[in-house]
C-alpha cells in the first residue's frame, strides 16, 4: 500500500496574486481544511482549469505504485493500475528546500516540478516525512 506523505482538502482563495506572467500557466494561494496549511502552487491552468472558491484534494506521494514500490523514474505503458489513476492532475518533481521560520515557528516545503513551483506553509508535525532532494508526485483531484 502507498504512504502517503500529505493528504488534505483545499480551497483556492487567491489566482495570480502577483499578475498573470504566462498565458498558461497560474499561480494559486489556497488553504487546506484538516491541517490548516498553506500553499502557492504552480498550476498549468490550459490543462487543469480551477477557479477561486474550487476545493480540491492534493496528495503529495513518493511513488504512484499502488503497492508502495519506488519510482523507478522511467513511464511504462503496461497498462497497471496506479494512484494517478484515481486522480484529475498529477505532477513529479524534487524537494529542494525546507527552512523554519524563526518568528512563527511554522514549516515551509519548496517543490520543484520541472520549473512549476509549489510552497507549502504550516506546522512542524505536517513536514515530519519529508526529506532535502526526495522525489516526490502530487497529486489533484477537484472535489
């Protein structure tokens, strides 16, 4: 079975809050409901249109095998059942940063995902399996 390293549902507050920089591509603020996270995301919008208001749900995983097996980095078209499978938007990329704040004592996770960013603002508890450089998928489905 995959562990799941974050689950939650979020609700899309803000889109672009800093200007519209590409034609496809948006960023967007949202707050999850369990965890009481916050997170900017980079969303390729042409592919996976969201609104303000949208609740979605975001998994972040290690590995999209159902039985919990590493990724081993390579697409195979054999046609296996896999967590994407139960999901609209999927995206992989690398941890490259995890820093403290010194002044609200809350936990920030920086995601690469191939130049797509995501930030992820909240308790220490919430970031307990993440590690520097791990691989990870997210992963969305609207609700």
């Amino acid at each position: 079975m995959v562990e799941l390293l974050f689950e939650d549902i979020f609700s899309l507050t803000r889109m672009d809050p800093d200007g519209k920089r590409f034609d496809k591509v948006s960023r967007i603020e949202a707050k999850s409901e369990q965890f009481e996270m916050y997170m900017q995301l980079d969303v390729n919008t042409e592919i996976y249109p969201l609104h303000v208001g949208d609740k979605f749900t975001m998994v972040l995983a290690p590995t999209l095998n159902l039985d919990g097996t590493p990724d081993t980095g390579y697409f195979t078209q054999g046609g296996r059942k896999t967590l994407a499978d139960k999901f609209e938007y999927v995206m992989h990329g690398k941890l490259y940063k995890i820093a403290e704040e010194s002044n609200t004592g809350l936990v920030e996770i920086y995601v690469s995902f191939g130049g797509l960013l995501m930030m992820l603002r909240g308790d220490p508890s919430n970031a307990t399996n993440f590690e520097l450089d791990q691989k990870l998928f997210l992963l969305m489905r609207k609700v």
